[in-house]
C-alpha cells in the first residue's frame, strides 16, 4: 500500500471546486505608495512574478496582516504562487492573494500545495494572463468531507510532511551556500596574499604582454564557419563554446589579428556587468572576437598566462581599474589604461608555485559552485516525488 493509502484507510475523497474552499482578491488597498526600497526597512513590498519579494518599505499604513491570517500569492502570467505568513505591501495589479473561506473545512496550506501539482499549460515566453477566476472551476480532493475532524487531520499530516521537507531543502541550501562562500573567502584571501602583498617588484602590464581588442564592427554571420564569440562566452570560469556565432574564413581571413585570440590567450570582458573577468583560451582552433572582449598575450619569458589570471582578480587589479574609471557613468577597459596597470612580478619558479595553490583552490570552489544548484535541483525533485505521493488521489477510481 502507498502511504496515501494507510494515510486514508478506505476514507471518502470527493473532487470539489477551488471556489467552494477559497476566496480571492487583487490586494489594491494595500499597495505601497514609495518608490524607495531599503533593505534596511522592516515591511517587505510584494509584486507579480517567480520572486515575488520587490524590497522593503518603511510605510506602516495599509499593511495586509499575513502574520495572522496567512495567503496564498498568485501571478496572473505565470502562475507562479508563494505561501505568505508575514505582514506585506503590494506593488503589482497582476498579483492576486488566494484567502480561505472557512479554515475548518480545508487548511489553505494544503490547497497552497495542491495549486503547485496543477500543470500551468504555460511554455518558455508565453505571457497570456491566466485569471484566477478561472482557478476557481479546478477541482481539489477533499479526503473525508462528511466528517471535518477527520478531513482536517488527513490534511495536516499531508501538510506537516511537506513543510518538512521544505524546511530541510532550506537548511540544505542555506548549508551548501555558506559553504561555497567560506571557500570563496578563503580563495580570496590566499590569493590576495600571494599575489597582492608580496615584496615582488611591480610591472607595467604593457611590459610583460601585449593587448588586443576585438572587432569594432558586427560581421555577418553564417550558418557555419570559424566562430565568432562574444562576452557572453566568457561569462563562466572556463571559455563555454555551446553558443557562438560564425563568420565566414574569408570573413576572418580579412579581420585584424587583433581580433584572434590564440590557445594560452587570457581573454577577458571589456564592458557590462561581467567586467574585467578573465579566462585562458584553451583551443588551437580559429576564433574572432566582438568589441565586447579582448585578450592579453603574455610574454611568456617574463609572466604565466594563468598568474595575470589570477592578477586579474584581486585588489591589485581592482583597485586600479576604479581610480581610472573614478565618476564614469559607463566602465570599459581599454588598452591604455591596462598597459600601465602595475602587476605584482615575482620570478617564474615562484609564479609557478602561486599558481598551483591557486589553481587547486579554483577547481576546490568552482565544484561547490557547480555542484549546489545540482543538489538543490535534486533535493526539490525529491520533494516533489514525495509531494506527488501524498496528492496522488485516485480520481477516476472514486468517480467509478
């Protein structure tokens, strides 16, 4: 037998509407007058969407008091909705808040986990408006109706098993990112001691290297060919190839070679919210760059390729780039600025060792960071099996 089953020991199920168990209503009177957040203040401000939390405000009129009578969030266009037992302002007319009609009958916490097993029919872009009118006409299983005590109590233990496993996916979570920032801190600090406060002397980075920025125009572009990346390749720790564009070879043929970065190259974004990140080039083969990027060739005699990397990311580098870019409205890297940017240069027996430390704290952080979206993802599908066993009600069975 399926827990379901020795949790309903041959009870009634009947199908009965959403509406029957549930009101709902756009929370306009509660919605915030600021424009200005804070996360400093106390009451968080809700609006439509996945995230549902926009920020803070420090209004105090006009609160919907969840803390005492708790709501379901619903958003018209992705039917995305949230559990809330915190006082809150609105923001956004799509947002609708799901109450109950008469908590004796139905926890709205087990309708909460009902909704999230309804398949919303939505695919990747869509953007019709699915009115919670129409979520009223769905049906919802009401383990034995003609006897509320007992109805009540198959619902909370359905409940109780489920914000368990919520709770434990959250402490999961919250353990598994702490982690990855204390590897974080602990990468940051070695890395700054190694390379920023060494007594070795400093270099001009136009000493030790030559560098190039990409293309300056946008190419046309082919189905197939050499390919054409752009700052959206380098957005990771490594140079991530899946989605590029191509050129043609007589396309690239006739480019400045100022755009083609070779194997051991160090590229690196040159403008937007990815400023400044570096990665090595670890291809022989034919690539051309966008304006977006460019790279360093290290003159290998004098610096490694994977110690200007690591540079790249410290203070030292950092601090640099903010004197030159001190009140701009919009940062980019160009070339004159990064030639005279001092790198701190040991010799190479000892660039080698630095960078074999470095590199094995890298690959240390870079697996937790790459394994904890893994893991949650597979604690939430855990989640949602056992969500789907404890709400797997034979309809068809009980209409028979």
């Amino acid at each position: 037998m399926s827990y379901l089953d020795k949790l309903l020991d041959g009870v009634e199920v009947e199908w009965k509407t959403l509406g029957d168990y549930t009101d709902y209503e756009q929370p306009t009177k509660y919605r915030v007058k600021s424009k200005f957040y804070n996360d400093e203040y106390e009451t968080p401000v809700l609006t439509a969407g996945k995230s549902f939390l926009l920020g803070y405000t420090n209004e105090t009129n006009g609160i919907y008091n969840a803390s005492r009578n708790p709501v379901i969030i619903f958003d018209d266009f992705t039917t995305a909705n949230k559990w809330v037992d915190f006082d809150f302002k609105v923001k956004s007319s799509a947002m609708k808040m799901i109450t109950s009609k008469d908590e004796s009958k139905a926890l709205l916490k087990y309708i909460y986990y009902w909704l999230n097993t309804i398949p919303s029919g939505l695919v990747d872009g869509d953007h019709k408006r699915q009115w919670i009118s129409n979520y009223a006409n769905k049906e919802i299983p009401i383990p034995c109706p003609g006897n509320p005590n007992k109805s009540l109590e198959i619902q909370q233990k359905i409940v109780d098993i489920l914000d368990t496993f919520t709770e434990l996916t959250a402490e999961l979570t919250a353990e598994l990112t702490a982690e990855l920032t204390a590897r974080e801190q602990q990468f940051s600090y070695y890395r700054e001691n190694l390379i920023v406060n060494s007594n070795s002397k400093k270099e001009q980075l136009g000493n030790i290297s030559n560098i190039y920025l990409g293309l300056t125009y946008t190419p046309k572009y082919v189905d197939e060919g050499v390919k054409f990346i752009s700052a959206k390749n380098t957005s990771k720790d490594f140079l991530d190839l899946e989605d590029v564009k191509y050129i043609s070879k007589e396309e690239y043929n006739k480019s400045t070679s100022n755009a083609k970065p070779k194997k051991g190259d160090v590229l690196f974004t040159r403008v937007g919210s990815n400023l400044g990140h570096p990665v090595i080039v670890n291809t022989d083969e034919d690539l051309c760059i966008f304006v977006s990027l460019g790279f360093i060739r290290v003159n290998s005699d004098k610096v490694l390729n994977s110690y200007i990397k690591h540079w790249m990311n410290t203070d030292l580098f950092w601090n640099q780039v903010r004197s030159k870019s001190y009140g701009a409205a919009k940062i980019n890297l160009n070339t004159g600025w990064l030639k005279k940017f001092e790198v701190s240069l040991p010799p190479l027996k000892e660039q080698k060792r630095i960078v074999s430390i470095l590199d094995k704290f890298e690959v240390l952080t870079s697996s937790i960071s790459e394994g904890l979206p893994k893991e949650i993802e597979l604690r939430k599908q855990q989640y949602e099996f056992y969500r789907g066993l404890l709400l797997d009600f034979p309809k068809e069975e009980i209409e028979a």
